[in-house]
C-alpha cells in the first residue's frame, strides 16, 4: 500500500471514529437537556391552560377549548390530564381511558411537579401545575420518542453536514501530509539513489550506473545497427601525485580533471569514475575516428597544467578504446578490452590505443605463460647460463654471470625480460632467486673444486631487497654450498635500486656486512642519483653493453665509457664493461683503464652442462686454472 | 500566461463543481427547507459558492497545496 493510502486511510479512520464518538456524546447530553427542557416547558403550558381554564366559563373539557389547546401549545401528541375537586385524575380530549397504573403512578409523586414515568414499555414526561383554590390540577403528558424524534431530526442533519464538512478538511489533511511526506521520501530516496550510482568526489557516474547506461547504449546500437566507443583511462603517476602532495591534493586533481573530461566530450556521451584514477567514457553512436578524435581532444585538455593550490601540475592520461560490436558486443567484454587497450596506451605512451586484438592475445597468452611459470619454477624447468667475466689486468676469468633461462615446452626459448617481470608479479620472484643463488653457488663449488677460484654475479629483483628474510636465506644456502660469501657479487639494476632506495638500504648493509659485494647493472640506462650511489656499499659498475656496442659508430659513447669508468675509479669501484663483442671494443675498454669485460668475444652464456667443457676448452680459461689448487 | 500557467482545474473537474455546486446553494440559500436546519444549510450553501469560485477561477489552493493538477495531465501524456 503507497504511503499517501496509508494516511489517508489513517486520518480518515480516526475522522470517522471521531465523528461517531462526537456525535453519540452529543446525543446523550442534548437528550437529557431537551428532557428537562420539555418537562419545563409542559409545566409552564399546564399553568398558562388552568389559567385559562379558570378564567373560562366554558366547561374545561369542551372539545373545542381543548382543540385550540393543543393547537395554540403544539400539544397535538400530548396527554392532558385533569384532576377534579373530588380528586380523581381524568383525561381531557382524549378518547378512552389511561390505564390506572400510569394515573396511580403520577399520583403516587405528590410531592414532585415533572419527571419522567414508565408505563408499559415506553416513557412519558409528564409535569404537574395544580390550582390551589379550587384543588385543580393539570397534568401534562408526553412520549419521550416525541423529544427523541425532534433531536434526532435536527441534531442528525447537523451532525451530517458537521461530519460530510469535517471529513472533506480531513481528506484534504491527509493529502497535504501525504503529498509532504513522499516528497520528502522521494527526496530522501532520490538523495540514496544518487549516492548509490555516483562517486562521492566528483558526482560523477560510479561503475554501477555506468554498467547501466554501457547496458542501454549497447542494446539501443545493436537495435539500430550502431556502433559506439567504450574508453577506459587512468592518469599516468597519479599514485606519485597521492604520494608527494597528499590525498587531499590528488583529490581535488581528480575533480579537475572529471571535469576536463566532461568539458572534452559529448551532451550525450557518459562520463564515469571507476575508482582511483580510472574514468570511463562511453559514446554512443560513435565510429573509431571519432572516438580517436575524442580520445585526442580528452589528452589535449589534459594536457595544460592544472593550477590547484597554487601548485601547478600536469596530469597524462592513458585512454584504452574498444569498439561495439567490433571488439565485442557484451559489456564485460568490452570493459575488458578497453581495459586491455589502456595498458597497451600506457605502454606506448601514446596517450591513447585502440584495443588490437593481436595484442590481447599475447595477453592472454601471458596468463597462461604466468600457469606456466609458476609449473617451471616448482618442478625445475629452468635452467642456469653462465657467462664469464674477465679480468682485464691478468686475462684470466674472474667470474661468472649467472643467467636464468626458460625453455617452454611448447613456446621454446622465453626471455628474462619476458618471465621475470611476470615472477615478480605472481610473487615467485623470492623462490626463483633462491633457487637461482642455490643453482649458481653449486656450480661456484663445483668450479672451486675443478680448481678454478670464480666468483659468480648473480642478479637480483628489487623485491628482494624489500625482503628483510633475504640475507639470512642467503646466508643459509652460502653455508650449504660451502661458498665463501666474498665470492658473491649481486647485481641490481640501478633503477630498481632508486625506486625504494630507503627500504632497500637495511637488506644492502646486512648482505654487505656478510661479505658479499654489489654491483650496478646495466649502469647508464637508468636514473642513479650519485648522492645515494656514495653512500651505498657499491663494489663494481657495469657499463650497459648498449654503450659499448655502439662506441665505433658513436663518438658519444665512447665519452661516456670513458667517463663512466673514470667515475667509478673515482669513487672506488671496480667497472665492468658489458657487451664486448671482439677484439676491438676489448683494446678500446682496456686503453680506457676497465677493470673487467664481459661479452660474446669470451663466450655467449653457457649452459651448465657445456661449461666444463668450455673451462677444458678455453683460453681464457686455460689462464685461470689454479694449478696448486687443481693439484691438491 | 501567468493565470493560465496556474490553473489546476480540469474541464471534467470544473463542470462536476459547477453542477454540485449548484446544487449546494439551491440547498443553502433557495430551498431551506430541504435540509430542514439553518444552520447546516447555510454551510452548505457557503461550500457551494466557494466551490463554484474554484470551479470558475479553475484555480484550487488546495489542488496546489498537494500537488494535484487535473488540468495539465492529460496535455503531459
């Protein structure tokens, strides 16, 4: 039942109550006044008749006197009763007698002037007025139905008209309250409607209503045969912007830039924030150029800073664009791709990409190169390279780099670059180092036993370094493979090391106060701030082999070479010079003073199984052999 | 534009008022007698003329007062 019905039907119901309360009450009380009334008003006609009857020489009881009695009186239903000298109680103008019980009744109450009498069922007022000189009396008789009568007809139309006016006001009562009341629950409810289907902060759509409309653009363009762009984006580095001037300040950005948005787009187009950073378009009946077009209006007005606080800041977004019905035609289906798409943008840093279906396989050929990995990683699918590094001075091998490798059943040879990223992300990262640092330090032990005295780099996730249980797991395996921990250099990529340099910093101290050295890897590509790379217990720099490579073609490079060594000379450090490929580029680093060259002019990287032969076989290794060693 | 923009009484509605309208007042004023006490016919009469002002203005406070309109709906739909 609607709640304007429930009031009426409350008010109503109480009206109603009241009125017949009201009107009974009423009727009782004028009852009994009209009685007393009545029994005043019969004494007061009685006196006015006997005085008339006494002042008459005609016979009291002539039919006529009586007649215009009654008439002058209204006393046409009324009982005149008269008692004469002798006493005896009679009835005037009344045909027939009254039974003797009701005369024996007045009698009876000689010392009252009115009241009321019952006799034979129904009640009389009477009222008495008597003459006393000549013992006259005059009795006057009435049915109370008669005053009954008259208060039911005038006292009913009233209360009618009372009660048709009451309940009319009462109904427009409750509509007036009604109609205020579902105002304010519609407003209330329109109010958690709109709290339930937008975002807090920028009022915009939330992801609930935009599935709606996605819903009701998708089903109007396939009914008109239509086509129209979903966009996903996010603002690139948002989380630094959070980060460094607080959530406040990333706040209001996202309610700037919800409305540049709004500002870049359509009347009809739907705008909504899915959370953090991430915003929705949807534009209905729109083809790809046109959502290109929109896509490139949305950076560009991205693109001018934004003033807030007084602080000036530029936001990029990366927008990920899926046609209907190209890229898909159920909702959760474009979401994705669009989704896909965004990374893909991001990727590029193009600042907008359109889903490529080429793409988004490889995505999905990702997810189940992660099911993979994870299977490779436990049942020890994977297998170690190792390429030496030599020591420019002595021409001897002064270490191995070891290098995971995945050879895929089915895909065949996958990268570092490719599966260790995704190790990283499915968490694996710490059993794969260990069991990479287990791998390499066995095979450490088992050089040092075919007397060759190597160290052996090995590379390191930076989530290792965030990983406070690390250097006691190394700690452990160096102890069970009997390896020396100066033995050991670790290599880091100098980015990964920059990017949480602070929490990075307990694990670096505990590895270096265990003995163990730390090299930068592919130092030049990254971005090392020289003030933290001081402080840090760094042992070695290894030059990216891109740099090296390229030194012939590039005076540039050469420079830098140079320099780069000068600077780790300078700061202690020994330099590695990566990517050496003949004979040439190892004058070249070794007239520049380097202190060790790795490359494919020594060896590619080894397989395990291939490394005794190659120490057998090599020049390089036929130098380093440590015969008292050997011998022993 | 005003007067007509404030109308809330619908042709049906204005002549069902016009008619009982009529009908109060002959109550009220003409025929007292039908109702046979004073004083409920002359309320009766007094409702009917405020009735009947409604129904040729087509104006009812009350109709704005909750919200209720018979003269617009039907052009809305």
């Amino acid at each position: 039942m609607r709640t304007s019905t429930q009031v009426l039907a409350a008010i109503l119901g109480i009206t109603i109550l009241a009125q017949v309360v009201f009107g009974a009450v009423a009727y009782w009380i004028t009852l009994d006044s009209s009685r007393d009334r009545r029994i005043e008003m019969l004494a007061h006609y009685a006196s006015e008749i006997l005085f008339e009857w006494s002042d008459s020489s005609t016979a009291a009881d002539s039919p006529d006197i009586l007649d215009e009695l009654q008439k002058k009186y209204h006393l046409n239903k009324s009982i005149i009763l008269l008692r004469d000298m002798k006493g005896q109680l009679h009835t005037v103008g009344i045909e027939g007698e009254l039974a003797p019980g009701l005369l024996s009744e007045i009698n009876d109450q000689a010392d009252k002037a009115g009241g009321i009498v019952e006799f034979d069922g129904e009640d009389y007022l009477w009222s008495r007025v008597e003459n006393g000189q000549d013992s006259l009396a005059l009795v006057l008789l009435e049915p109370v139905s008669l005053v009954e009568q008259a208060i039911v007809s005038k006292l009913g139309i009233r209360l009618l008209v009372t009660a048709g006016v009451v309940i009319w006001m009462a109904v427009w009562v409750a509509l007036l309250l009604s109609s205020i009341i579902s105002k304010r629950l519609n407003d209330k409810n329109l109010a958690l409607r709109h709290q339930a289907l937008h975002d807090n902060l920028t009022g915009l759509p939330n992801r609930n209503l935009l599935y709606d409309r996605l819903n009701q653009v998708r089903l109007t363009a396939h009914r008109k045969g239509q086509c129209f762009a979903l966009f996903i984006m996010d603002l690139d580095r948002f989380k630094e912007v959070n980060d460094t001037l607080g959530h406040q300040f990333g706040d209001q950005l996202l309610q700037e830039v919800s409305h540049r948005i709004q500002e870049s787009i359509r009347e009809n187009d739907s705008v909504a924030r899915l959370g953090g950073d991430e915003f929705a378009v949807v534009l209905p009946d729109t083809d790809q150029d046109g959502a290109i077009q929109c896509a490139k209006r949305i950076t560009r007005n991205l693109e001018s800073k934004f003033n807030i606080n007084d602080v000036r800041i530029e936001a990029k977004a990366s927008i990920g664009i899926a046609m209907y019905p190209d890229h898909g035609t159920e909702t959760e289906e474009l979401l994705q791709h669009a989704d896909v798409a965004m990374y893909q943008a991001k990727q590029s840093g193009s600042g907008y990409a359109v889903y490529n279906q080429a793409l988004d396989s490889h995505s999905v050929q990702r997810l189940r190169l992660m099911g993979d990995l994870r299977e490779a990683i436990e049942n020890d699918q994977l297998s170690l390279h190792f390429q030496p590094i030599i020591d420019l001075d002595s021409n001897k091998i002064f270490k191995f780099e070891a290098l995971a490798r995945w050879q895929h059943p089915e895909q065949g040879y996958i990268l570092p670059d490719v599966f260790i990223p995704m190790a990283e992300q499915m968490g694996l990262i710490r059993i794969l180092t260990l069991w990479v640092v287990d791998r390499a330090l066995n095979v450490c032990r088992q050089c040092s036993v075919a007397g060759y005295e190597l160290n052996m780099s090995i590379n390191l996730s930076t989530y290792c370094l965030q990983d406070t249980s690390f250097p006691g797991e190394l700690r452990t395996i160096l102890d069970e493979n009997d390896v020396s921990a100066e033995c050991v250099v670790l290599e880091i990529t100098e980015s990964a090391l920059m990017n949480d340099i602070k929490r990075a910093r307990e694990v670096l101290d505990r590895l270096h106060n265990m003995g163990l050295k730390l090299a930068i890897d592919d130092f030049g590509t990254g971005f090392s701030s020289l003030a933290y790379l001081k402080q840090l217990p760094v042992h070695e720099l290894k030059i990216d082999k891109s740099f090296i490579i390229d030194m012939d073609k590039d005076e540039s490079n050469t420079t830098i070479v140079h320099t780069v060594i000068d600077l780790g000379h300078n700061l202690g450090y020994r330099v590695v010079a990566e990517g050496v490929e003949n004979e040439h580029a190892l004058e070249h680093v070794r007239g520049m003073g380097c202190d060790y060259a790795q490359g494919y002019y020594f060896s590619r990287p080894l397989p395990e199984e291939e490394l005794d032969l190659w120490l057998q076989e090599s020049a390089w290794a036929a130098l380093t052999k440590n015969k008292s060693r050997s011998a022993s | 534009m005003n007067v007509l923009k404030a109308r809330n009484v619908g042709r049906l509605d204005q002549i069902l008022r016009i008619g009982i309208s009529i009908g109060l007042i002959y109550i009220g004023f003409i025929d007292r007698n039908l109702v046979g006490d004073s004083f409920s016919a002359t309320v009766l009469g007094v409702v009917g003329v405020m009735n009947l002002m409604v129904a040729l203005l087509r104006i009812c406070p009350l109709y704005s007062m909750v919200g209720i309109d018979t003269c617009h709906t039907s052009h809305r739909e």
